[in-house]
DNA sequence: CCCGCTTTGTGCGTGCGTTCACAAGGACAT
DNA sequence: ATGTCCTTGTGAACGCACGCACAAAGCGGG
C-alpha cells in the first residue's frame, strides 16, 4: 500500500477480471433484490460461481472496499463496480441487422437495465424498414453514418448476414464508432484503436462437442473415432501450385 | 517425438486450442469456397486472426498435418479439425425457449452447416406451442424428457428468461444431458461432470463500454468519472446486521 | 545427386492468471 | 481496554499460454 485512500491503485486491470466484473455486479444484483445488506467474499464467489480468492483478487484491483472480519456493503460494492465499468453513464448503442438476432437483441432486457440504450435498429432490406421492434422503428442502413453522429453513438453491434458485416463495420469505423460487438461468423479487420468482441454461437455448440465427444470417447477406448467416414483423401500433394482445374486426382469420395 | 506416426501425440489437448479450432475451421471452409487446395500458416493465421506460430502450435496439437515448404492441405485439415472436434457425427440439439432468441438460434444456418442438428424446440407458453419457427414445430416444455429421450439429445440449450433457466437444466441434467448451452443471465449449478457455457450478451457490451471508458478517460485526465452522481452511502456501517432503518454514522464520504 | 528455398514443428523464455495460505485489520464481547 | 473471532487483502508459488526464433524437413531446379 503506498496510497493511504481507497482508491484504485493501479489503472491497469486485467483483462480476465474486467471479464468477470459484470457477473459480480449480476450476483450483487440478486443480493439487493432479496434485501441483502452486507455480503462475504465466500458467498458472492458462490453466487457468481468463482473460487472466493480470485473474487478477492478481482475486487482489490479496483480499491479496498471491504470490511475485514464483515464482507462488503453490496449497495456500495454495486457502484463501485458500475463506475469501474462505466455503466454510470448511459451508451447509446446501434444494432444494424433487424433479422431474428437483431431483434432478439433490441428487445433483451439485460441491455437497458444495465445502462444501454438502443439509439437505433438498421437493416438493408426495404421490407423491414419501417417495421417496429421493441418500441423502435427500423431504419434503413443507408442512415449509419448520420445515425451514429446524431445520437452520438458510440457502440456498434453487428447482427448481419457474414457477407455483409464487414462492410458494416467499416462504415461505423469511419463513422467514428470504436467498440464494436460482432456477432456474424467472420473475422472483422479494424484499424487500430478499434476493439471488436465476438459472440459466436455456433463455435460455443463446437466447444461442446469437442468435450462431449471427449466423454464418450473414454467408455469406448482410444482411436474410437477413426473412420466412422473414409478418411479423406491423404495429404494427395502433386504439384506446387496447381490451379483450380486439375482436379485428376480424384482419389476416393472425400467425405 | 516418441511417435513415427502423425497421430494426435497426446490426448491432452489445451482449451485455448480447442476454442480457437472452431474459428480456423470457418477459415478454411471460406478457401474451399475460394477453391484455395492449398495454405500456409500465414495465410490461414491471417484470414482467423491470429498469429501464424500460435496457429501452427495449435494444429500440431492435433498431429502432424501440414508439409514443410509447402503448407497444409485444405480438404484434408478440415476433416481433421471436423474429426477432433466431433463434427463428423451429427448432434441433436434441443432448444428450450421460442422467444426471440429461441427462434434466432433455430433459424440460424451456422448450426445445421457443422453437424448440428436441431432436434426439437420447446416452451412453456402455450400460446407458441404449435407455432412452426425454421420448418419446427414448437413443441411444450412438459416435452422435454421424452424429446431428449427419443431423440438422443446430447446438447442442451436454454433460451429462456433467467428465472426458469435453473429449472431447464435440472431437467437436462436429469435426463442424461451432459453438454449445455446457457443464454440466460444466470450461473447454472450442474453436477460434476456437466459441461455448461454460457454466452452473456450484455456482458459483452459492459466490456466493451470499460473499455471505451479508459479511451475517454485518457484525454480526460484522471477521475474524470469520479461523482458523476452522487457517491452513493460509503460503507456506513454501524451493527453487525443492521436493519435498513438503522442509518447513522454518515463518515466523511470515503472516496 | 546435390543445393537452395520455403514452410513446418517446436524448444525456450516471458508474462499473465490462478490458487494457496497467512498476516493485517476491524468488530464485538467482556 | 483488551482479547477473540472473523474476513479481507496480498505475497508467493505454480501452471498455462503466447510468441520468438531456429532447426528439421520436404520440394524443385540445376
């Protein structure tokens, strides 16, 4: 301790403990709600499903805000917590995509209680502007740009097709949004300065099916999974560069 | 090397990797689409994002595949990542909640294009029974037993509001569901050896607005976001289980 | 047959994240 | 005022992951 105040110490937080911040604060949430004054670290670790030492380590990043021999005061921790966030203040977010996941979102529940406020829905298709979603009304793409300027928005959430999200993403980036939230199957380029997080649902399912297979695999013995399909086609090198028209080595029927 | 051949030397493969297969797998998908028969590391690691030396450690976690000088074999990588990640048998999937979210996931191509197989859909609400949503019908909740039965369900994933998401998954669980997907804003308890992930969409969005935060605060100077509102009651205790109506000691405002 | 070019596969150093275990500190009872 | 009890905050050890940089290895040309 060099500082005699509270105050956080150190400006450089880790990255997996910003990660886990919004659980605490979800778990505090739950705390207030049920009426919950005071709360040990044993117990929210409990509640947001981490080890209680890491929540300690995670919350001394920020200051000392707990009362040893008590717990912590979960009203003031929940501030503390929003501040270090930024939920303090409100970010005026723009979904673009009005499709069934643009829509989904625009009407999640967790966005607006958290500080979020959907400035604007956009789509490309002419047949769904106009429509209205959540209490809004969907724009067209065209108004991106004047969109983000006017209602200083500052978080860019991508709900498209893959095929058109890069583009999308370059239009907020020269519109000068510098967060964004992905949600298509590609990987976005930005310039740097720009900081893109990825939500993608079918690589979770994948994950899960590594290790669900991985559990099988243990009553069935090793090598189990060799060869349920003719394995294709072995490395079958010819040439260096062989253009797309040489297609001679046919082999067996890969997969 | 202990091993002549070019098998997947050790079983142990690091989750780290194992998430970022998902994301290469969709690359070289793209090549084959580009008809590419062949890639380097540097190639493939630019189209996913990576580092080429962290793209070749990964695969060579799964054996020996690539040819030196030359690169690796598109078609022949992807069965092998398919292969370890188990996408060479097809999963049925159930999904529980037809909200926006539930008709988003079942709508989504994503997860019919990598062996997923969306098996049933299901709702408490009566009014959605019997709705058709991505060629399924919605089936009621009740259901839930029998479809994971009849219809080897081995995923499970929840889509409902975070009130019944706990009760979801008992059901999952007690039916044999060892692998399940969780969208709703609440830390599921699972038994040992139940595999839960969760995506928190409106986590994703508190990460991004930390970090759009530090990029204000820097031109902003330091405390720049200290009392946008009033500092909320610092710690103020006074008894060991003070009830609410118990306010006194005011102390001077902490931070 | 040999040589040089290209790209893989990996040994190794470094840094971050997690966990243990305990000293420091505050509250309450006596 | 002092002692006991409880919980925080953190020093230190450990392990995983990342990235550099290079040796090993295949390919094509001469």
């Amino acid at each position: 301790m060099t500082r005699p105040s509270s105050r956080p110490r150190d400006r450089g937080i880790p990255e997996a403990t910003v990660a886990r911040l919004p659980v605490y604060l979800r778990a505090l949430h739950g705390l207030t709600d049920r009426g919950v004054p005071t709360v040990s670290s044993e117990e929210l670790a409990a509640a947001a499903g981490v080890n209680s030492a890491k929540l300690r380590k995670d919350l001394s990043h920020l200051g000392s805000y707990g009362t040893r021999g008590v717990g912590y005061d979960v009203e003031y921790l929940i501030y503390q917590i929003s501040r270090e966030l930024g939920l303090t203040q409100d970010w005026a977010v723009a979904i673009v995509g009005a499709g069934n996941l643009g829509r989904a979102l625009a009407n999640y529940g967790g966005f607006v209680s958290r500080g979020f406020r959907i400035a604007a829905l956009l789509d490309v298709q002419e047949s769904l502007v106009g429509a209205e979603v959540a209490g809004l009304r969907v724009e067209h793409s065209d108004q991106l740009e004047a969109v983000v300027r006017q209602r200083r928005v500052s978080i860019g959430v991508i709900a498209t097709s893959a095929a058109g999200a890069q583009t999308v993403c370059d239009r907020f980036v020269s519109a000068g949004v510098t967060s964004i939230l992905n949600f298509a199957p590609v990987v976005l380029n930005v310039p740097e300065g720009v900081d893109v997080r990825k939500v993608d649902l079918s690589i979770e399912l994948q994950i899960l099916a590594f290790h669900e297979q991985r559990k099988a695999a243990g009553a069935l013995g090793p090598d189990w999974n060799v060869s349920v399909e003719p394995p294709p086609a072995p490395p079958e090198r010819v040439g260096g560069r062989i253009p797309v028209d040489a297609v001679d080595a046919a082999e067996e029927e890969g997969r």
